[in-house]
C-alpha cells in the first residue's frame, strides 16, 4: 500500500510587491487545502519559486536556485514548481535548460498550481513537466503549465497580521522601451470595484479570535493611478474615484497606500483627494527614472523633465509634508555625460526622501534591446555608485530637517538589534525605532523623531493612540 503525499512546501519569492501579494494569496490556498510550510526546502513535498524577470540579477539569482535544486534532487525526491514572470519570459530556455523543473506556471496560470499539486494528474493543458524523462520538445507539448490566458484577480492575497496587500489591476499598456513587464504581464485589466470593496470588508472582518485588526491596506498594480474599470452598461470607475469609494468602508484609523505610480497618470484630482483625505498616506512613489528630455524619449516615458518637474511642485504645493520617493536608471543606450549630469542635477533639484537606482541591462523582447548596450559596464557602475551617494546625502539632509518633530507611526514589529526595541513606519515610508514592547506591534503612536541612526530614525514615544492597544 502506498504511503500517503506528504503535502508540505516551501515557497521563495523574488521580485516586485505584486509577486509577494500573489504568493500571499497561493501560501493561503495551499494551507486552506492542508499544506503545511516547512522551514527549510529539504523537507518539502513541493519546492516554488515566484519568479522576477524585470532585472537581469533576479534571473541570474533564480538560475543559480535552479542549480541548487537540481542537486537537491540527487538526494530526495520532490517536485519543483517555477512561476511567474521569469516562467513567461523563457519557457523555452527553462524546458531546454532545467528539466528538473516538474511544473512551469505561467503569470495567467497561477490560480490553477493548487489544484495541479493536490491531484497530480492534471488534464493535458496543465500537465506536469517532464522531470528530466522526457525531451524538452515533449515537455513543451505537455504545456508545463504555460499557456496564456485571461489574467483571474485572486481574492485573499497577501495578509501579514495587521497589513494587506491587494492587488486591483494588473499589466501595463505604456511598454517603457526597457521594461519587460507588458510581455510577461500582458496589457491593463481592472478590477471590478464590487470584488475590491467586497474584499477590504472581507479582511477588516475578523475571522478568528488570533487574528489581528488590519491596519494598513496597500493597492497594488503595476500603474496603479491608471486604473480604469469599465461596467457593462459603458460607465466607467477611475482610480480616484476608486479610493472615494473604499475610503467610507475602512474601519477607524487605517492608512491607505498605493504603489506603483506613473507620473503621466498623477492627476489633479488624485493629487487633491490625498491632500483632503487623512486616510491615505501622504507618500507618493513617483519613479522619474531619468533627467534627460533626450533619454526619457528614448525610453519611452511619455513626459518631459520639464513635466516633471512641475508635477513634483504641484503636488509639493497641494500636499504640504508630502514624501517622494523615485526609481532611477542608470546607462541607458545612448547615455552621454550630459544625459548623466541632468540627473544628477534633477536629484538635487526635487531631493527625494529616497529612490531605488539601477543601472540598465538588456531585456531581450523589449524595444530598447535592439539598442545594443553601448554605456560600458564600468561607466554604468561608476555612475550608479556616485547617484547612490549623492540619494544617500540629500535623504540624510531632508530627515535630518525632520528631527524634533511629532510624527504618528505604525509599529510593525521587534528590532533584530535589539529585543526591547521596536520597528515603526511613518505614513511617508520612514523606518523609525522607539522602545516598548512586542504587545504594541500592530498598533499606532504618536513619537518624536530625536536623532537619526544611519537612514533610520530614533524617537520616543508621547503617545498611543489605539484605543485598544497596549
């Protein structure tokens, strides 16, 4: 008699927020049909990994874990599922190159790997890979899971104690020449108002006696401000008139919060409702990605510096105390000197409270691949490390002006460095640490910002504000 399947896993997960929401969302389906989680991959039944296909080193990270677990195989048996972005973008390579890999999920087949997992044998359209026992060209006509089909908004994504992150659109139509993610995304779908609402009330409900009030809720979407639901009858919903509609159903102090922005899409009226509504966090991430007219062109951004500018003092003016964070990229095709200074002048200029850099690499499919990559590598480098010091200056700068003010923070868990010491956020995305104990995690205070500790703020607590809390 056979034993029965072990139904444990281990998920990894690389890559933007959306990917984490919708591993959220899978580790709640598996546990809901009896999987157990393992705290380490050698005891797992199922190894998964939520691939990213945005930057090259995530690729490069996940072609080494596919390495790691080939190995793994020699000695125990399990399957190993590759999903998301990266199984999109190089199914071919991955059926040619890993054959160890038992299951590959594209973005659109997400929604159907429980199923596949718990039953094994799955009809033709979702069958399991070949395992190293057949040809990749077999493998291929087995389908591995990647067929492309319509995008299904999951509900119940990713819930952390008192945080949610919900997703309510998914793609992008704007096909930046540099960016990956219309190919293996596919163009914009939104969510229909009624799911998002019918979900938020979902998890502000408690269904448990353990579980935790939600605090804070984040919209997700690859270019969130671009939401745009159209009814069967021919109205349309935009994203601001959106957030007009969740903000009446949040139950009493919950931060709102979106990510990502486009600046093409920031509004005036999107900029006035954060402004007036105390609900959503006064942080806007606006990625400008380049200082240059000639690059930004060239990429595909559709504004100008010109315009850019003017929509950073626009929303400075309207939202007073508001934080701006940014992307920026570095060694773009064709990136001269000047290019590079009108970046680094942009920086000083608007003087973000923070910004991702990256220097470019070459996304084969995208327009800006038939550019060649002619900014040398060693440029690319020295470039980027002087724009990471200069963000390092100015952020030091603009917090340092911030000392000595009262600010209401979220406290989202227990310093590593120190167990009497708690973690905390600002509405404007500011790690900030402060004493007390573990029992006010989740819970909100008013502090004031004493001194700063590298790019992370020191305070003291004048005041807690849940009713409930400790």
């Amino acid at each position: 008699m056979n034993e029965p399947k072990r139904k444990t896993y281990w998920l990894e997960t690389y890559g933007c927020q959306m990917n984490k929401a919708e591993s959220g969302y899978l580790e709640y389906e598996l546990q809901r049909h009896g999987w157990i989680p393992v705290k380490k991959p050698e005891e797992a039944e199922a190894v998964i990994l939520n691939t990213c296909s945005v930057r090259k080193t995530a690729e490069d990270r996940i072609w080494g874990r596919l390495g790691f677990f080939r190995a793994q195989k020699k000695s125990h048996s399990f399957r190993l599922v590759l999903m998301g972005c990266m199984s999109e973008r190089l199914k071919e390579e991955i059926l040619n190159e890993a054959p160890h890999v038992d299951l590959l999920v594209g973005n659109f087949q997400k929604h159907r790997l429980v199923d596949v997992l718990d039953h094994g044998d799955a009809p033709p359209e979702v069958a399991a890979g070949a395992g190293g026992k057949a040809s990749a060209q077999q493998a291929h006509q087995e389908a591995h899971l990647v067929d492309t089909g319509e995008y299904r908004f999951a509900e119940r994504h990713s819930l952390s104690g008192f945080r949610a992150f919900l997703p309510i659109m998914h793609g992008c139509n704007n096909f930046c020449t540099y960016c990956i993610v219309p190919y293996v995304r596919g163009t914009e779908v939104s969510r229909s108002p009624e799911s998002i609402l019918a979900e938020i009330r979902r998890l502000q409900t408690a269904e448990g006696s353990s579980e935790q009030t939600i605090k804070e809720i984040t919209l997700l979407g690859q270019n969130v401000n671009s939401y745009l639901y159209r009814d069967q009858g021919g109205g349309t919903l935009t994203f601001p008139a959106l957030l007009r509609r969740i903000v009446p159903i949040l139950q009493d102090r919950t931060w709102l919060r979106f990510l990502t922005s486009h600046p093409k899409d920031m509004s005036e009226e999107l900029i006035e409702l954060i402004a007036a509504e105390p609900a959503l966090c006064r942080h806007i991430h606006l990625p400008v990605q380049h200082g240059s007219n000639r690059i930004l062109q060239a990429m595909g951004r559709k504004y100008t510096r010109e315009r850019y500018l003017d929509l950073v003092a626009r929303i400075r003016k309207t939202i007073p105390g508001v934080s701006l964070t940014t992307d920026i990229l570095i060694g773009f095709p064709g990136e001269g000197d000047e290019d590079y200074r009108l970046t680094l002048e942009l920086m000083q200029q608007v003087r973000f409270e923070d910004a991702f850099t990256y220097r470019y690499n070459p996304r084969e499919g995208t327009r800006a691949f038939e550019l060649g990559d002619d900014v040398p590598e060693s440029l690319k480098q020295e470039r980027l490390s002087e724009v990471i010091d200069l963000q390092r200056r100015v952020s030091r700068e603009v917090k340092k002006r911030k000392l000595g003010r009262v600010v209401e923070v979220l406290i989202e868990g227990v310093s590593k460095k120190n167990a009497a010491e708690l973690l905390a956020r600002t509405e404007g995305d500011e790690m900030v640490v402060l004493p007390g104990s573990p029992r006010r995690i989740g819970t909100f205070a008013r502090v004031r910002l004493r001194r700063l500790q590298g790019s992370t703020f020191r305070a003291e607590t004048i005041e807690t504000l849940d009713a409930d809390g400790p």
